[in-house]
C-alpha cells in the first residue's frame, strides 16, 4: 500500500533516498499540521498519532494522504523519517512510531458530513429519533473527545460544535475521541444562532443542560427527536443559549457535589437518553 503527500509536494517520494531529517520542510508543513487550525483548514487535513489509530482511519475509508514512519517494515510504502523524529514532532507523549495525514471530512452544518460527502442529517438512522449533542463553546480537547467517544458508544446521531471552542480535528482532541471521530457524524458552525435555527428545522427539541432548576434528567423524556445543549467548562451555558432552548434539564446530585464535568455530563444523559429508548 502507499500513500501520496498532498501538502506541497515539497519533496517528491521518487527523490527519497534516506530517512528525512527533522528540519525537512515536509515535516515542517506537517508540524503545521499538528499546531495550526488554519493550517488544518487551508489543507483539508488532520494528523492521527499511533498505529491503532491510523488503523482504524483506514478501516473508516477516510482518505490517508501519506504516513509517516520510523520502522517502514511496519508500514510498507510509507516515507520514513529519522530514529525519535517523530516523539519530537507529534503531539503525544510517544507517537508510538507512526503519523499519518489524513483528509478531513466536510464539518459545514448544512453542507456534508463524514465519509462519502453525505449530508448529516442523511446518515442518521431513520429507525431512531436523533440524539444529538451540541457544544456550546467546549474549549478543553480531553472533554471534547470524550465527549464524542461517549456520543458514538450511547448510539447519538451526530456532535456539533457550537462558538468559538475546540477545533474537533485537532491532535489532542483526535486522540481523546479513540477513533469515534471518523465515524460519527460531526459538525462544526461558530454562530449559535444558525446551530439553533438548523435545531428546529429538523425538528429537534432542544434540552439546555443547567446546574439546578431544569427537569430532573431520570424524569424527563428522552425518547423523541432531542438535541442536548452542554456549556463550555468555565460557565456552562449563557442565559440567551437556555432561553433558546425548549426545555431545561438537571442532572441529581449529591448535596456535597457542586457540579459536574462538561465530559462526565454529556455522557450521562447520552446513556440516559439509550437507556429510555432500549427500555421506555
């Protein structure tokens, strides 16, 4: 199997004789790719770290533009690169010997969505009334990526990311996600108001997630077309983003507990919102 770089062709594969070296300007576009969101967004791309992952890309059809390795027996085809460049260059701890540029999937709301160019709406399962789950100004990447692990394992429809948050296609939030991204539909629109208008054209009831005073979540009913609003982890949700919503929901909690991780909420009431639809 190979793969084609499609960053600039600074470097053609046929002109590789050696592994490259870390000042390569090709592995300067790809440190880019790691650091910049602009960068990712002028390419189309995205890096995924470690074999499991770039596995797991592969096996979602997503389009991998080239691999980047320090063993090429272990992925034949793919460019090598220099002993210990790669720890130096990705974003985790160890990248475990393996990058790869992967093209991104389409995040416009009402444009496509995911593998094959499909609309978002179009790849939920008509069988089942949509769950989807709407971050509303979400910055850290640990809780974006949980959050869409924990979305594609409760059965949601789609995430959308809401306001100026975390990029979803950035290294850490990549990593977080434990491949759920390249295979749950994902979305991404800076203006809430266009995120709550697309809400109610597909009649989605939209359920703001608040600390106290909402409908207590085991008492509330999660079975029809639901759209759960979650707020960034420093403020929740504004006063105009809960009074956008239909309703209002509370997760119980202990007296002691003041509130709940942006993460640890989002996937109790995703499981909660499964478990209402498998038992009633």
């Amino acid at each position: 199997m190979g793969w084609q770089c499609r960053l600039r062709h600074l470097e053609p594969e046929s002109l590789l004789t050696e592994p490259l070296a870390p000042r390569n300007p090709r592995l300067a576009e790809l440190r880019r790719l790691l650091d910049s969101r602009a960068a990712r967004r002028e390419h189309s791309c995205f890096v995924v770290e470690g074999p499991r992952l770039v596995a797991e890309a592969l096996a979602a059809s997503l389009p991998v533009h080239e691999v980047f390795v320090e063993r090429e027996a272990d992925w034949p085809g793919a460019t090598v690169v220099r002993s210990g460049t790669l720890d130096r260059l990705g974003d985790a701890v160890t990248s475990q010997g393996v990058l790869a540029v992967v093209g991104a999937p389409s995040l416009a709301l009402e444009a496509a969505t995911g593998v094959g160019e499909v609309p978002l709406d179009k790849r939920w399962n008509p069988l089942e009334p949509p769950l989807v789950l709407v971050l509303v100004e979400v910055a850290d990447p640990g809780n974006a990526g949980t959050i869409l692990r924990s979305a594609e394992a409760a059965g949601a429809a789609a995430v959308l990311f809401a306001g100026h948050g975390v990029d979803p296609l950035s290294p850490k939030v990549v990593r977080a996600a434990a491949g759920a991204l390249f295979r749950l539909p994902v979305a991404v629109e800076k203006d809430v108001d266009v995120v709550m208008g697309w809400l109610r054209t597909h009649q989605l009831s939209s359920y703001a997630t608040v600390l106290d005073d909402g409908e207590d979540l085991y008492r509330s009913d999660l079975r029809g077309r639901s759209a759960v609003l979650l707020g960034s982890e420093a403020h929740g949700l504004n006063a105009t983003m809960i009074a956008a919503a239909d309703r209002r929901l509370t997760v119980p909690m202990a007296a002691t507990v003041q509130s709940l991780n942006v993460a640890m909420a989002a996937t109790v009431v995703a499981f909660e919102a499964r478990r209402q639809r498998r038992f009633g």
